[in-house]
C-alpha cells in the first residue's frame, strides 16, 4: 500500500519527454508537482519543506500513457474481468487511461449502458477512463445523443463476428453510420459474409489453433477495410480501423491516409504464426488473428514509418478453463492491458521505435484525434499524469505479477528489456515499484 497520498512532489534526475521547437524530445529535467499540476520543469529543483522528492536517475518521465483499445467485460461477463481488476492491472502496465469497448452483457448501445458504465469507474476504477459506444442494425439515431455524453470515447462497430453480439454487416446501416452520426467511429474490420463462406468451405476440417488464420484469412480483413475507405471517401469522413494485421491493408491504409486512421498492437508485432499455436494454442487466439512473419514484419514497418496512428492492447481476456475447450469452440482473445508498455519498451531497447515514438502513439496521437481537453503533453500548467519508465531495467513476465482475473497472458515467461516504475494521476501516485495504491479518484476522459 502507498502511504504517500501527498500531490505535492519534486521529479529529480530523469528524461523528461517534452514537445520543443514542435518535435517530440528527451532531457534531463527535474519536475515540480504542486497540488497535482506541473508548475516547473528545471535543471534543478532544489528541495522544498512539505514536498516530497523522488529521484529517477536513469528513468524517463513520459506524458500519461493511454490504452484506447480495452475489454474489461463489465456488465455481464466480470468472471473474465471488470473494470476494478482491468484498470488495476493498467495501472500496475504503466497505464494511465483506457478506452474500453461496448461488447458486455448486455452491449453498452444506449445512454443508460453508457451511464451504467461510467457510474460504475467512478466507484471502482483505478485509472482514467473513457466509453465507446457499439453500433447496432437499430441506434444509428441514439448514437448522436449517446456520445455526447462526458465520458463516450466515440462509437465501435463490428464487422464481423467476434466476443458478444454486436454485429453491423448490412451495408445500407454502414451507409447510415457515415451519412448520420458524428464522432470518432472505429472498426472491427472482418467481412461478416467471407468469415461464413470460409466456415463452410472448411467445414469439419476446421479443428485445430493453426487454421485460426486460414478461417479469418487475409481477404476476410482486406475486404472489409476496402469497404470502410470507400465509405470515408464517398462521405469525406475519417474512419478509424483497429488492430489492422495484414501486410495489403498497410499498403491500402498507406495510400488513403487522407481518409483512416488506424492501429496495431503489441501482440500482432511480438508473435507470429505458426510459432505462437504450436507454443500457446489456444492463447494465442484473437480476432484478427496473429498471422505469419510477412505481416509480423509489415506491421512493425508501418510502425516505423507512421503509417500506424495508435497502439492498443485489445485487452480481451477469457478464462483458462474457457481457453481449454476444443478449437473452434474456443472464445477468441487475449489480455494485454498491463503488458502493453513492458512490450513496446522492449521494441525500443531492439531498436524498433524511440521512447518519444511511443508518446506520440500513446499519447499525442490520441489527444489530437479525440479532441482530449483534460489530456496534455508535459508542460508548465498541465495536470501532473504521467508514466515513469526504466528502459534498462529487464523483467521476465511473471503470473503472479498479473492483476487479471483470468491469471494469465501469452508474455507469460518473456523477458523483456524496459519497464514501468511509476503510474502518477494529477500528482498522486496510483503506482509506484509495483506497488499500488487503494487511494484512488479517477476520471472520464474527455
């Protein structure tokens, strides 16, 4: 347990990422916390009476990091996770924020859901949170009001089948979505019609993890984004597309940036096929799928090159037991909230991307295309949120380190070069060496 509870506090020694000269940089700065609010960022702050110092020598001190892709499964599904244990264990990652999606139990496609959900953080999360709101054949209409509310990240739609039962894969309610709503809209892009014709065509061969990309193959991905970038472009609206995994979508999204934003995610980058089947099974089952080294690699390039906008976890955890069923039986996703700044600070020690990389991806990129108020870079005046990472410090992922209910991640036994030290919300400490504090007040982010 945290004893500190104070919001006054001195930052010594560390890396600081800042915005100067309008580009993203290190340096060594120390930081003046006073009730909450960054108020200096000098060479050398000396001690002050009643305020707490801290030094990070060696450490970087990062603008407060956020995973815009979660699925804590509250209502109706907290046997997997709910929003307590899913922020708890965000804060424990490193994570500062999370947007998490509508597919619970019931989905959250109403104002009421949305409320149910935000009356429920406010009581129980850890750290900042925000909602989107899922998309059906019959809200289009509510969509418009349900945003509005303090709180709804943007709106989720489901192209095809996944976790829950939300699904839009009638293409006059695609119209509808672009033609009459407002707001970030971000897609599940997996043609509803190809996964069907695929699941026929396998038919009773389908029975093993391995085939899980041969199912929900390339084309099934490809087709749905070739639909959604049309849509954009008819009606002059950016769309946003998740956990994109294959090499032709990142040529396609690289030649209509104009009209998508898009993400990736740690898990999609770290793992390939057939590696990750014959090594976890049924673990290593996601929607999209984890897919060969030729879309491992092209992913990671698009990352390089900017091409990506943010990166997720897509958080989706499922109990073991749920996991141990036989494939296809087997419910598709992964967790990932905790172990998603762990992983991309491993990129950065391989040389993938640069820690300013990671806060343009995780930070700066979100509050741009979100329109974030109460989210800033480090700077004088701005609220005290950050993340605090050592990226010498090299851990092996341990399952007693996890905060998940469901008591597992496939970076289970990885080491992994970078590590988080400290989460901080408007000054208070929510983690610090691991340790995490019950003192606790977060809010929406919006």
């Amino acid at each position: 347990m945290i004893k500190d509870n104070t919001r006054n506090h001195i930052l010594k020694n560390a890396l600081v990422v800042q915005k100067l000269d309008g580009k993203l940089s290190s340096s060594k700065k120390d930081l003046l916390i006073e009730n909450g609010i960054i108020t200096k960022i000098e060479a050398n702050i000396l001690p002050i009476e009643g305020y707490t110092s801290h030094d990070y020598t060696g450490c970087h001190i990062l603008p407060g990091l956020i995973d815009t892709q979660v699925h804590f499964r509250e209502p109706g599904l907290t046997h997997k996770e709910d929003i307590a244990s899913g922020t708890k264990a965000a804060v424990k990652g490193g994570v500062t924020g999370v947007f998490e999606m509508p597919n619970t139990k019931p989905s959250t496609d109403s104002v009421d859901r949305i409320q149910e959900k935000l009356d429920i953080a406010k009581q129980t999360a850890y750290c900042d949170y925000a909602f989107y709101a899922g998309a059906t054949h019959k809200n289009t209409e509510a969509l418009n009001d349900i945003i509005k509310l303090k709180g709804c990240c943007g709106i989720k739609v489901f192209m095809g089948s996944s976790t829950g039962s939300l699904l839009v894969d009638n293409p006059e309610v695609l119209e509808n979505l672009f033609k009459n709503t407002t707001g970030i809209m971000a897609f599940h892009c997996e043609d509803e019609s190809r996964l069907k014709k695929r699941r026929l065509e396998l038919g009773d061969k389908l029975n093993k993890v391995l085939q899980h990309p041969e199912w929900r193959d390339v084309d099934t991905a490809l087709i749905a984004t070739k639909k959604i970038i049309e849509l954009a472009k008819k009606y002059n609206r950016k769309a946003h597309i998740l956990h994109v995994t294959t090499a032709e979508e990142w040529q396609l999204i690289k030649a209509n940036k104009d009209f998508v934003t898009a993400e990736c995610t740690p898990q999609h980058m770290y793992f390939k096929a057939p590696d990750i089947y014959e090594r976890i099974g049924t673990l290593g089952q996601m929607n999209p799928p984890i897919r060969e080294e030729r879309h491992q690699l092209a992913i990671q390039e698009a990352l390089k090159s900017k091409v990506v906008d943010l990166i997720g976890s897509d958080h989706a955890p499922h109990t073991l037991e749920e996991k141990s069923k036989d494939y296809p039986g087997t419910p598709s996703g992964m967790p990932g909230v905790q172990t998603i700044i762990p992983v991309m600070l491993d990129f950065i020690n391989k040389g993938l991307i640069t820690i300013e990389d990671l806060v343009y991806f995780m930070c700066e990129k979100p509050i741009e295309m979100f329109k974030l108020t109460n989210r800033k870079l480090i700077e004088v005046g701005a609220p005290a949120t950050l993340t605090i990472v050592d990226l010498n410090k090299e851990v092996k992922v341990d399952k007693d380190w996890l905060e998940y209910k469901c008591g597992w991640s496939p970076f289970t036994n990885e080491t992994l070069k970078g590590w988080p030290v400290a989460t901080i919300l408007r000054g208070h400490f929510a983690m610090k060496d691991g340790v995490i504090s019950e003192d606790r007040s977060p809010l929406p982010i919006n």
